[in-house]
C-alpha cells in the first residue's frame, strides 16, 4: 500500500527519474520493512503477545493438594501412633476420665504448693476474654469438653470455668488447659514489659503457680486440669486420645506459620458444630495464618470483637482429599534404608559398659 502510493506521489510531481525499477524496488523494500517494524512495535503491549511470567507458589496454589502448600499431617505415624492404640473410639471425656489418663488419677490440686505464695491478681491484663463473652460461648455450644490452648495466669480458664457453673454444668462439662506455663517469644524477649506477671524464679517464670492459685481460689478444682505441655504435643494428645472437643481456645502462638500449625491440628479435634475461637487478631502474624486458614479451607471467619475472632465447624465437615499428601514415604525416607543388628548390640554393649548404674 506504501510503494503504491509512494509511487503515486512521485508520479504526480513528474520525477520521472524516481521511477527507475533499481530505485523504486529499493524504496519499496525500505517501506516494507518500516511496515513491519512499525506493527511489531504496536503490538509489543499487547496482553496475547507478552511472555508468560512465572508464579511464586502463593499464586500457584488455588487448593491445598498444590505442591506450594505443605499442610502439617494430622494422623499420627510415630511412636504415639502405637501408643494410641489402647483408645478404641472418638469421645468427649469425662472429667474422671480426663484426671486418670492425664494425670493417673491423682489429686493434682491437692499435690500442688503454693511455694512461690501466689495470690489471685489481675495485675496481667493482656486477655481479651470477658465475662459476658464466655457466658455467650458456653450458651451457643453447650459443651460437654472444652480445651484452651494458652492460658498463661488463668483469667480466661476462670471466665470459662464459672460460666459452665453458671449454666448449670458442674459434673457434666470440664476444660482442659494445655500450657508450658512458660511464656511466649515475645515475653521471653521483653521481659521488663511482662515484670508484673512474669515473676522469675530458679530460670523459669512462676506462671502456672498463678494459674494454680487462680483455679483453687475460684472453686473450678472439679471443672479445670493442666496439661503442662506445647501445643503441638497437646494436639497430639488429644489426636491420640481420640479426644474430641466442643470448643477450643486458641491463645498462644503469635509468630507466622505457628497459628496456621495449630489450626489445622486442633481443627481435627473439633466436633461438628463447634467453635473454634482466637485472640489478638490485631497481630500481623496471627492473622496471616487465620486468613490463610479460612482461605485454604473455604470457611468462613468471624470477628465478634476488633482482637477476637472464630470459625465454626461446619456439621459433616472433612479434610479435602489429598490435602496431606506429603505422608510417610514421600520423600522416599524409607528407601535404601539398612540398620546393622551387630553393629546395634555393640552400642548397647558400649553404653551398658559406660552406665552400669542402669543394669537390671
């Protein structure tokens, strides 16, 4: 179209000299390949025609069966795997129940010392669990088991506890509550800010006597037990026990991937139709991990409060399939794998010679 019109012009203006063959073949040429420089260049932003740019696994991942998302295994493959076996059956335990398998069914409170001379204090003020909120939970599930995960000082184990006696529930629901009673990163890390509950002794802080003092003095000793453990392991237990709750209070990791951890394991022990509620959502990191949760999951997040928020456990509700498929074997750990049985008796020999003290 270029060459026609070139052509065209040059004729109009009588230069015949232009129209020699070499020279308009040449002109030609020139414009063909301005024609197509120029539509290559218009068509450079074009979204058809630009390069397919690779995605960071976080965009990848539309289900939790993608490689990018790695979810923590919720069934049990190690030693407490055969351990568990004695427990034949889901349940929600009894407080009998609950004091013989956790503590042999010995009088934890009357075992107990005040030695650090502990008196009930409201002097930590960093939970955001009220009276009138923990009445509204033990009406809306009507439990018969109940596990906090964080209770630090005892003041939210104390709201939930008198709200079962105030519903009428002494004998008949308890709560469980698992705690290092050691403190978090960040307590561990500040430790000025935390003095006015954080009392140090001997290198640990003397939370769980506090915790203690607030139970007894409360009157929830047939309502209450510790369980002095990480959260992990104490959704493990509970993985084990094929224990299940109809509530579950989620108040101690803070870090990122913590929560998200905890979640998922104590999700598992979740009947259907309970709730699943959590503190300091004003963290970063807590609710990264509860928004991916909610996401990844499909389900949907509540927020009763600017710092509180919950999910309920839909009735009938399952893991997605192939949501744990990072299990057993699959990085191949079982493969290639030999344990020489005379090389084993000589460390046993070695180590019985070195501890005669364990023989018999």
């Amino acid at each position: 179209i270029f060459s026609t019109n070139f052509n065209v012009l040059f004729s109009s203006f009588g230069m015949e000299v232009l129209k020699q063959r070499n020279l308009c073949l040449c002109v030609n040429v020139l414009l063909g390949l301005l024609c197509v420089h120029l539509f290559s260049m218009s068509q450079l932003g074009s979204p058809a025609l630009e390069p397919s740019r690779p995605q960071c696994p976080a965009q990848q991942a539309s289900s939790p069966c993608e490689e990018s998302l790695c979810v923590p295994q919720v069934e049990l493959m190690g030693p407490g795997a055969k351990a568990s076996r004695r427990f034949r059956r889901e349940t929600k335990p009894s407080f009998a129940e609950g004091l013989h398998v956790l503590h042999g069914g010995r009088p934890v409170y009357n075992e107990w010392r005040n030695c650090a001379h502990k008196r009930p204090s409201s002097a930590y003020t960093h939970t955001n669990i009220n009276r009138s909120f923990a009445s509204w939970v033990v009406r809306e599930v009507q439990p018969q088991f109940m596990v906090e995960v964080g209770s630090f000082t005892g003041l939210s184990s104390r709201l939930f506890g008198q709200a079962l006696v105030e519903q009428g529930l002494r004998g008949k629901a308890w709560l469980l509550c698992i705690d290092t009673w050691l403190g978090d990163l960040h307590m561990w890390l500040d430790k000025p800010s935390f003095s006015a509950s954080l009392s140090w002794r001997g290198g640990e802080p003397e939370v769980y006597d506090q915790w203690m003092i607030h139970m007894v003095s409360a009157n929830l000793t047939d309502m209450v037990l510790p369980m002095r453990q990480t959260s992990i392991i104490g959704a493990r237990f509970l993985k084990a026990a094929k224990w299940m709750a109809d509530f579950i209070f989620l108040d101690s990791a803070h870090e990122v991937d913590e929560t998200f951890n905890e979640l998922v394991l104590y999700w598992d022990r979740l009947a259907s139709g309970g709730i699943l509620l959590g503190d300091d959502y004003v963290w970063r990191a807590v609710r990264h991990d509860v928004m991916k949760f909610c996401t990844v999951f499909h389900l949907e997040l509540h927020r009763p409060s600017e710092l509180l928020w919950y999910i309920r456990k839909p009735q009938g509700w399952a893991w997605p399939p192939g949501v744990f498929r990072r299990s057993l074997g699959y990085y191949r750990e079982n493969l290639n794998v030999h344990f020489d049985p005379q090389k084993q008796a000589r460390y046993r020999a070695q180590l019985k010679a070195e501890h005669p003290e364990g023989q018999g």
